[in-house]
C-alpha cells in the first residue's frame, strides 16, 4: 500500500473554480471590451474610405467659376484704369486675364461644347458661341502683342470685358440649362478638369500669373522713354 507521501496533496489536486456570477460578469465584460475596439476602428475605416474617394466635378459648375474668376480680373483692370495703375501692373493683370480665358476657351472648344452640340437641337445658339469665341480670340492676341503704353490699349482690354460679358450671360442663361438636362455633365466635368490641369501645366499657372517675358521687356522699355 503507497504511503501517504505519494499521493497528491489537497492543495496540489484542488482545481480552482470560478462562480457562475463571475463567469458571467468575465464574459460580459471580454464581449463589451471587443465590441468597444471595434467601435473604435470603425469610424476610421470610414474617414480613410471617403477622404480616398474622389471628390466629382460638374463640368457647368467648373466653368462657372471660371467665368466669375475672369470677372473679377476685369474689374480689377477697371479699377486699375480708373486709378492711373502703373503699367507694370496693367500688363500683369492683363496676361492673367488672357491665359484664364485661353484655357476656358481651349476646354469649351475641345470637349464641352462638342458634347453640348450632338446632345441639343439648338445649332444656332453653338454656332454664336464660336463665333464669339473667334472674336475673344482676336482682343486677346492683340492684347498679348501690344503693351499699356500703345494706343487703345485700355480701350481692347474694356471691349475683350464687354464681349465677355454678353457670351457669359448667353452660356449661363441659355446654354448650361440646356445642357445640364443633355449631357451628363459629370462624365464631361471629369474631362474639363483633367484637360484643366493639363492646360495650365504647361502655362504655369500658379496663384498668379506672371506677364509673358516679351510684354514685361515692352513694359519696361515704354517706361524708360517716358522717362
């Protein structure tokens, strides 16, 4: 018969049982502290998913604000005038005002009026809007060539304004209300702004726009004859 020595204390067999009170409060509070993490994880799955999405761009809404942006220029111009503006700021404003509107013109002609003219039954209305277009072309390639110094200077940078004026008030009012209900304006929203970014890429657009070498040389040589 084995002796005592052999067998297994008390204290080394005794299993160490848990209540069924504090099993369950142990189990509660592991599902609770689970449900916690990942509660916390998921707001930041969302912010992650949508700051990666794209944000979508209206084609009608981007040009738009170029129409308000090229606005504004010009009555700065008008206050520059108003004022005896120096000529060195004139030709700065001018150059910005003539790049905005040879990329809001080059975006209209390739992609969106294209798409506007297959889509409405209005040819006559397109047909205005290129001609307008030629004419802005014209102001603005001869403002590009002159200077504040020459004559009817003020005067081209005014008519370039006015001309402006009326083909926004037709686009706005007559056009894109049109469109909005031909076109999917966010399919060709997504092509105005890639060929947007294009155009004033390789014009170097920043937040402002410096005058073109040539005018800022005229500028400077009309000044020192004033001189």
């Amino acid at each position: 018969m084995p002796s005592r020595r052999g067998l297994p204390t008390q204290e080394k067999a005794t299993v160490q049982f848990e209540s069924p009170d504090s099993l369950a409060h142990t189990r509660v509070g592991v599902a609770f502290a689970t449900f916690s993490a990942h509660e916390e994880n998921m707001p930041t799955t969302r912010t992650t998913s949508q700051s990666e999405k794209p944000a979508t761009q209206d084609a009608i809404e981007i040009l738009m604000a170029d129409h308000k942006e090229v606005k504004a220029m010009f009555k700065e111009f008008e206050s520059l005038k108003e004022g005896d503006g120096a000529d060195e700021e004139k030709a700065a404003l001018v150059a910005r005002i003539c790049t905005a509107l040879t990329i809001h013109a080059t975006i209209e002609e390739e992609i969106f009026y294209p798409a506007v003219r297959e889509a409405i039954d209005d040819l006559d209305l397109m047909d205005e809007a290129d001609v307008e277009h030629a004419s802005a072309k014209d102001l603005i390639a001869q403002l590009e060539e002159g200077s504040p110094g020459d004559d009817h200077y003020d005067a081209k940078v005014t008519v370039l304004g006015e001309l402006i004026n009326h083909h926004v008030k037709e686009e706005e009012g007559e056009m894109f209300p049109k469109a909005k209900k031909a076109i999917d304006t966010i399919v060709i929203g997504a092509e105005v702004a890639a060929r947007k970014a294009e155009l004033q890429a390789e014009k170097g657009v920043g937040d402002t726009i410096p005058p073109p070498a040539s005018t800022r040389k005229r500028s400077t040589n009309s000044s020192k004859r004033k001189g």
